[in-house]
C-alpha cells in the first residue's frame, strides 16, 4: 500500500471513511475513472496497471460490463490534510442483477452519477440513478470524457441537472482518460459525501453486497459493516438462516486482498470462512456475531428469483453428464442460477433452468460453451406462469410443455416497469412498438428538449421476445432499455404447440397471448416448413391451441433422390457418398416418423427469435 | 467416366493384384472398357475426363493413343495370368471414341482379342458421337467386330441442345441410327438428357418419340446433372441459367418410362430401357458387380473385389506406360461389407432387384416399411426379390442409405 501512515482497517475512525460507487452506463468510462483514481491514490503505480483493473472476468472485460462487484479501499490525502479512507464500491451494470445493485447502493452513503458528456444519460444509468436516490445516497453528477470533439458538456449538464435537480455549473466535468479532473472530484467526494454512522458498541451487524467463488479460498463474501466489529477467528451467524461458520480472514481489497484483524463501523472488505458455495453467503444478507450477536437482521434482504426459463441441451446427447458438472460448478458462483433436469422428445436429456433475466442467461449459457466446451441448443425463453384451475388449484409453469390444457380459470404473467430513453423523433415508433407488445404507457418527460423518458408497464414475456432488438432497429440504435420487475397480471393466454407429421414437437410450443397465437403460429411453420428437408411422405405442420389448427403448412414428399448415372466409375464415390449420408442420417432427431436435422432445431430456436442483448 | 478423383491407397506399380482377389478372379464374368479420352469440343454440363485437341497441345497425341491402350491390354493379360476367361463385353467410352480413326478401334478390340479371346455372342460397344460417324466408318466398326452402338441424342429441341452446348443439329442422330442399322448394328442405344432448363414437357415429349420412332432397341435417358466446376454449374451459379428442378425431373421420368413401355421398351434399371433382349450386357456387369479391366486414363477397373482407377491425365497416363509401369493411381481393397453395400446400392436399381434371402431382418424391415410408402412391389415376399415400383426408382438412393450395413 502506498500511504503507510494511512488509517488501518479495524480502527478507522468512520468520520473519515467515505463509502461510494459510481453509476454509470457501459462505455461511459466507469472502469477507466476506477482506474485512475487506483493510480492518483497510489494504490496501484501505473506500471502495474492493468486497464480496467476492477473487471475481472474475461466475459466481463469483453462485453465491457461488470458482472460482480468489488470493494476497493483507496487512502486518499484529501485538500484539507486529512488523509481519508475511500471504500469505492462497484455495482454490477445491468438490469438482471437490479437486486445486486440495489444491495451495493445500500452499502454506500453516495455515488457518481458518470455521464459521457457525449452521449448523455441512459435509460439503465436513469434506473440505477432512481435507485441510489432512493436509498438517500448523495448523489455527485459528473460529465466524463470531456477531451473528445463530440463532447457537448453544456447540453449534458443542463440535461443531467434537469434530472437531480441542481445547478448545471455543479456538474463536474472530467477525462477519466487523461486524469484530468479526477483530484478535484476526490475532494469533492470528501466533502459532499457523508461519514458513514453506526454504533461500535452494538452487536455486529455487516451487509453481505457480494460473493464469490474462488477456487482456492472458497467463497469470498464482501460486506459493509453497519454496527459493531467483525473480527478475525470469531464465530459468524448468517441471519437470514441462522448457519453459523468461523471467520477464517477478514481483510480489504486494495486492490489485491490484504488481512487485517478487523472491520469495524463503515467499513467496507471481505471475508472468508471456508464454505465453498455462495448459497451459503447470499447477497443482501445480515452477518452478525455468533455469540451476542444482533437479534434484528438489516433490511433489504430477498431470495434471488429465477425470472426467465430456458431449457439447455447438449448438441451432442452424450454431453449430459459434462453438461450437468458444469452447471454444479457454475452454481458455486451464482446464487441466482437454478436448474433441473428435463427431457424433451426432439433434443434428448437436458437441464431447464432459470435466470434472473436475459444477460444472466447468456452469460451463463457462454461461460458453459466457453469454460466448459460445450455445444449447446437453448429453447426459446419463457417466464414463470401462475395457472388458476377452474378448481382453484394452482399450477406454477416454467416450461411450456408443462402448461394444463383445459378448465383454466386464470393465467397470471409477471409485468415489469419499464424505462425506455430515446432522442425525440422516435417516440412514435416506440409507442407503436410497446402498444403491439401490449405495454400500457405510464408516464413521459423531456429529459432535454429532445431527449425523452417513456415509463410502460409491458409483460416481461414481450420483453424475453426479442423487444430489445426491435427497439434498437426501430431508433437507429439511439434508444435504451431498463426494466424491473412490478409484480404480475391475469392475461389471455394460450399455449400454442407445433405439430410435425401429427406429433407435437414439445421444444417448440409457446406460451402467448391469444391475439398473437396465430402469428406466433404462422411464423413457426413457415419457418419450420423451409427447414425441415422433404420427406418421403408429405409432412404436415400445423400450430394448434389445444385441438384447434390455427395454422398449417405443409412439406412436400420429395420425389426424386436418385443419381441418374451409376456406372463403373460411379460406383466407389457412389458408395462413400451413400456412407456420409447414413452417418448424417444417424445425427437426424425423429419427431414420429419425421426426420428433422439438428440445424433445423436450432434454426428455428434462434435466429431472429435471439434473446434481446440489452447494452 | 465422371471426373472426381476418389480417395485410395497406392497402387503397386506393376500393377498386381491383392492375393485373394487374384485368386478369386474368374468365379465372375469378365468384361473390358475402354476409355478414349476426346472429344472435338466440350459440352458444357459435361464433367467426364476428355479433352479436346486444344486442351491436349503436342503432350499428347491422339494418334499414338492405340498403341498406349494395347500395351495396357498387355499388362492386363500378365497381371489377370493365363487363366481362360473370354470376355462377355467389351465396351469403348468417352469421350468420343468414334473421333479416332476406326482403324483405331478396330486395332485396340484387336488385341483385346488376341490377348483375352472373345465370347462366341460376345457384346462389343462404341458410344458415339453423330456428328462423327459415316456410313463408311460405321462399315469398318462392324467388320472389326463391333455389335452395339450408342448415341448422344439427348434431345431433339434446339434451345435445349444450346443449353447443353451439343454441336450436332437436332436430325443428325436420327441418320445416324439409320446409318448404323443398315451398317448391320444389332443393337443400338440413343442417350436423351431431360429436365434441362428451358425444356418444357412438349419439348421432351418430341424427344421420346425421335428416341422410340429412331430405330433404336435400347434408350438411356438422364435427368440433367449440374456437375461441380463445369460450364453448366458455373452459369447455375451466376443465375445465367436456372437450376435443375427435382420435381420436374421426377416428371420427366415419369413422362419417359410411361412413354417407352407403351412403345414396348421397359426398364431394366433406373434410367435404362429396351426392347427384350435389347439390354445393354456390358453396363449389367456394373451392376452385378462382375469383373472389368478398364483401359485408358482415369478408367476404373474391378476384379474380384479390389477396385483401382488410372491417372487421369493422357500425358500422365502416356509416360506410365511408356515406362512400362501399370497406369493405375490408386487403389481400394473392399471389405466384405462394402461389396455387400455396393451390391445392394447397385442392385435396387436393377429390375431384377435384390434377393430378399440375402437381406438381414433389420433391411427387411426396411424393406417391408419402404412397401408401405410404395416404393417397393408388394409381392416380394412371395417373389423373394425386392424390386422397386416407378416411385421407388425416384427415391432410390434414399432407399439404399437406409439398406446399407
């Protein structure tokens, strides 16, 4: 560590702690401001700076977002003399993890609103910055990148201030790039952020705002404390189940993991106690002392819920068992990943699995491909149904194969409040999109004067279906995208299936509502229908509710698969040619009596269908 | 002789034979090709291994080409020893091999029978080109011992020969045919191409009946293949000319087979008919997987087992037997279940059929399932031969993948 006179952890004085995260869209500079300030506060030099050291994951560095958070404690000498402790709190950047989010807000006193003084606010930077506002954190507007040409500081500003509600000149203008403004926005973290407060003398009570898996230490939890001292070797209860494990080490990140003997009020670090599953060290959680520890656990907490469905399938069946280990070792670090075994007739044996949303989906769907060598078939996601019988039963469904057919009363589908941002000129576009995805407009504002905010209610099952992309291509790419979860609503709902040959091909039925059964249906065959190869027979497809076709197409019998000439020097590639095709044969699912390769299936699960890749 | 090398190991140069094929030669009849690599132009759906004048310059001369496939035929009689084998068939392909002289062709059937001797009804064919026989020339073929004769016809609609870039005018074949009955030509064969694009079914309506009215006891007709790396494919793929439409094609087919049997001629394989006793013996031998030596660059030869293909190229070919080497290339020692799947790939083709009694259970439940989508006669069962119904023929391949081992 840089500054050896620095306060220690476990007797700082909270009056000089200042806990902090920075809210900020992807590509607005949020790693690079990170990583100047680990330099200008001498916690890393720049030879050993790694850009964007705080990302760790590739995945993550890749895509430019940041997955898990991190706690860095940065001693920082501050205008006054005063040498301050700087816990700067990273948050995850992405509407999946809105609850992980929430709990790393709630571990801070203020944030950095971060802007590109480019681009302006996004749509998932306005949800995140609503969030912080509600936690009562100090919020500190800053323009970032104000050295490049496209920069328009004035226009941001006055839009940024609009929003907070402050005075456009006491929005910071920094370049996160060339360091520029980075020392001034310290001290004005410093000054404007308050001290952390809490009672030393009260049982402990720490915040659990992340955890990791590690290979070699087991999961790494980090925590903010509220009250009291956490201690290294005493026994931790963890409130929300009672589970009790020793405190193997406590320590801070800074910014590679130091031990110290403590963390006591304010403080932010991690700890270790040997369990191997961050189940057992859940986000949003209360620690307390084992012995006299606190008997009121700190608010907030809630149990990861699976949002979004999906079945994974190894393109090769004789994957599964690789498939199922890999999926045990993902869940180590993700306390929000669940997943069952399922078999489907047209892809084999396979786990339906549950997601906080469409990110977290794909990135546990890459991980599995990239870090485990898989090859994978994705069914088309789905969310979680609440089916009423006419009985009153009540039925969940997180698999469209699994929906009842018949004496429904009601169908229930969870609705998400949604924030769109979007220059002006596309307002009527996106009000066209959300109305045909049957959102309900709540509320509209000029963020500036052609910048404007859309809040909808829409089902979260129009967003899973590729709402995200149509969005993008409706506004040129300029509109973004934020949503949460608000709770559910009755809907009309149907399953519609696909029928080959008569059989119902269970990968390909869907949940939607009635008024788009027959598009839905329409859609599927047709495409089914260009590529499923001709079969000896005619092979009707049809799209049914229940027992009504509400769709038909219809693959012709092929007629002609004969070489014409077959003579002696025919007859060798013949026969190789003829071996090829049988072992291409054996790689064929039947659906009944119909042959259908693997590449339709796969075809007909994604393409346009993709899942929405919010940015 | 289609164009795609095949993948082999090497062949020794002496051109010996594996020691159980050596022995087995003999317990099958045994037949020779040979090829004669020339044409005066190429057509351009063609994929066979000829070339023209042009394309060959001085490496390779036309007129030393005789002498090349008579050493060859004398490699054959050492490598096959003196075992008394008289051929059944004998069969010149191309190309064109009518573009030689017929003091050529007269001299290589020669010394085919010479070295192996000649069955006394033995079946000796030439394909030919029309344009490139007259009466006199047909007159030598037949006093050098040639029985058969067969024609590219292919159609009788200008637009559709442009297509096919065919030299000859759409009358020429039908002299010929005349020519070469009156020469005394037991047996005559047209070839038609059909599902070419741009020819409607009025067009190859008028086709057939030239083919049937011609004379000709024998008619090969072929759906259009577009073959990789020829003219045809590469105007296919600039959209210059439309694809081959399988379900056309499977008209056509239709149109031909029902046209030829009222006229008398039935199939005898897929895409061949005759009048009785009008079948083409030498192409059977394919079928029934019996013995051939094939003479000439790129020939394939079968005996008893092991299968081998010559260098492709005339020059190539040239120097290898100048040098007194054997011509071949490569070569493939089948197992026993490749022959199986050979004989039955080959075989459903064939009127005759499969003998149901060689089938497995698991290919006669293939069999009784292709039955029930009508592919296969009902009475094969009681028949004992598995034989293929007009839609069948269409789908042919597809029933041989699911039969083969």
């Amino acid at each position: 560590m840089a500054n050896s006179s620095a306060p220690k952890p476990g007797s700082t004085d909270p009056s000089v702690i200042r806990n902090f995260c920075i809210i900020a869209h992807i590509d607005h500079g949020k790693s690079t401001l990170a990583d100047r300030m680990l330099q200008i506060t001498g916690v890393v030099d720049s030879r050993q700076m790694r850009a964007q050291y705080l990302d760790r994951m590739d995945i993550e560095r890749e895509r430019g977002i940041t997955i898990k958070s991190q706690a860095v404690r940065l001693p920082f000498t501050a205008d006054d003399g005063v040498t301050y402790i700087l816990n700067l709190i990273d948050t995850p950047g992405h509407v999946d993890f809105t609850y992980e989010v929430s709990r790393s807000l709630a571990a801070c006193e203020g944030a950095i609103l971060l802007v590109d003084a480019a681009q302006g606010i996004e749509a998932q930077t306005l949800a995140n910055l609503y969030l912080a506002l509600e936690n009562d954190l100090q919020v500190i507007p800053v323009l970032n990148k104000i050295d490049l040409p496209a920069a328009q500081p004035e226009k941001y500003a006055a839009e940024l201030a609009h929003i907070i509600g402050c005075d456009p000149a006491d929005v910071l203008k920094v370049s996160a790039k060339t360091g520029v403004g980075v020392g001034e926005l310290l001290n004005e973290v410093v000054k404007l952020i308050p001290a952390p407060i809490g009672n030393a003398d009260a049982p402990a009570r720490a915040m659990i705002f992340d955890s990791v898996y590690d290979t070699y230490r087991g999961v790494v939890t980090y925590v903010r404390v509220i009250d009291g001292q956490l201690s290294t070797r005493e026994r931790i209860a963890m409130m929300s189940t009672g589970a009790t494990h020793e405190l193997l080490e406590v320590g801070v990140i800074s910014p590679e993991p130091v031990p110290s003997a403590a963390l006591g009020v304010g403080e932010v670090g991690y700890l270790i106690t040997g369990v191997k599953d961050v189940r057992q060290s859940r986000v949003g959680d209360t620690v307390t002392s084992s012995l006299r520890g606190a008997t009121e656990a700190l608010g907030g907490y809630r149990d990861p819920k699976p949002m979004v469905f999906s079945g994974l399938y190894p393109l090769d069946g004789s994957d599964y068992p690789l498939l199922r280990d890999a999926l045990d070792k993902l869940k180590l670090n993700d306390a929000a990943l669940v997943y069952e075994p399922e078999t489907s007739v047209a892809l084999g044996f396979g786990f339906r699995c549950g997601f906080l949303g469409l990110l977290h989906l794909e990135i546990v769907r890459e991980r599995l491909e990239r870090e485990f060598n898989l090859d994978l078939i994705s069914t088309a996601p789905n969310v979680v149904y609440r089916v009423t019988m006419d009985d009153r039963s009540e039925l969940i469904v997180t698999n469209p194969s699994e929906f009842p057919s018949g004496k429904i009363a009601e169908v229930n589908e969870p609705i998400v409040r949604a924030t769109i941002l979007a220059p002006s000129e596309y307002v009527g576009a996106i009000m066209e999109l959300c109305q045909t995805r049957r959102g309900a407009l709540m509320g509209m504002d000029y963020l500036s004067e052609d910048r404007v905010e859309l809040r909808y209610t829409l089902p979260l099952a129009e967003i899973v279906f590729d709402f995200f992309d149509a969005l993008k291509s409706k506004t040129r790419g300029y509109a973004s995208l934020d949503y949460e979860p608000i709770g559910e609503q009755a809907s009309d709902l149907v399953k519609v299936d696909i029928l080959l040959h008569g059989d119902a091909v269970d990968a390909f039925s869907a949940i939607v509502h009635k008024d788009k059964a027959y598009a839905y249906g329409v859609h599927m065959a047709g495409k089914l229908k260009d590529l499923i190869p001709r079969q000896q027979f005619e092979v009707p497809i049809q799209a049914a509710i229940g027992a009504r076709v509400i769709a038909r197409e219809s693959i012709r019998a092929i007629r002609k698969d004969v070489l014409a000439k077959c003579y002696g020097g025919d007859i060798s590639r013949k026969r190789k040619l003829l071996e090829k095709q049988k072992e291409g044969k054996k790689r064929m699912k039947m659906v009944g009596r119909v042959e259908v390769p693997q590449e339709a299936f796969i075809a007909a699960l994604s393409t346009d269908e993709s899942p929405a890749k919010p940015k | 002789m289609p164009s795609l090398p095949v993948e082999g190991e090497p062949a020794p140069v002496d051109g010996s034979l594996p020691p159980a094929s050596a022995d087995a030669f003999g317990q099958r009849p045994l037949s020779f090709y040979v090829h004669v690599p020339y044409c005066a132009s190429r057509c351009g759906y063609c994929d066979f291994n000829t070339y023209t004048a042009a394309e060959l310059g001085a490496s390779a001369s036309q007129s030393g080409y005789a002498a090349q496939a008579v050493a060859e035929v004398r490699l054959a009689r050492q490598v096959l020893g003196d075992r008394e084998v008289p051929l059944s068939t004998v069969f010149f392909g191309g190309g064109t091999p009518t573009l030689l002289p017929a003091q050529d062709l007269a001299r290589m059937l020669g010394a085919i029978r010479d070295e192996f001797g000649l069955a006394a009804d033995a079946e000796v064919t030439t394909e030919a080109n029309p344009d490139s026989v007259t009466p006199e020339s047909l007159e030598l073929l037949r006093a050098a011992g040639f029985t058969r004769i067969s024609f590219g016809m292919q159609s009788v609609a200008t637009h559709v020969l442009a297509v096919l870039e065919r030299t000859h005018t759409p009358g020429r074949a039908i002299e010929a045919i005349r020519d070469a009955r009156a020469a005394g030509f037991a047996h005559v064969n047209v070839d038609l191409i059909y599902a070419t694009p741009g020819e409607t079914r009025d067009d190859f309506a008028r086709s057939l009946d030239a083919a049937i009215s011609s004379g000709a006891d024998h008619v090969s007709a072929y759906s259009l293949i577009v073959e990789e790396g020829t003219r045809l494919a590469g105007k296919v793929r600039r959209g210059d000319i439309a694809d081959v439409e399988d379900d056309v094609a499977a008209d056509r087919y239709v149109q031909a087979d029902e046209a030829f049997t009222a006229a008398g001629m039935h199939w005898y394989e897929v895409s061949n008919w005759a009048q009785p006793n009008g079948e083409c013996r030498h192409n059977l031998a394919y079928w029934r997987s019996d013995d051939w030596w094939g003479i000439g660059p790129g020939a394939h030869s079968h005996i008893a087992g092991t299968r081998w293909w010559n260098v492709r190229h005339p020059s190539a070919y040239g120097d290898r037997i100048n040098a007194g080497l054997s011509p071949a290339q490569a070569r493939e020692i089948l197992t026993k279940d490749q022959q199986r799947d050979e004989q039955i790939l080959l075989g459903i083709r064939l009127r005759e059929g499969l003998e149901a009694g060689t089938l497995s259970a698991t290919q006669l439940s293939v069999v009784d399932a292709a039955m029930g989508d009508g592919l296969v006669h009902g009475d094969w069962a009681a028949s004992g031969r598995v034989t293929l119904t007009q839609k069948g023929r269409l789908l042919a391949d597809r029933l041989a993948i699911d039969l083969l081992s």
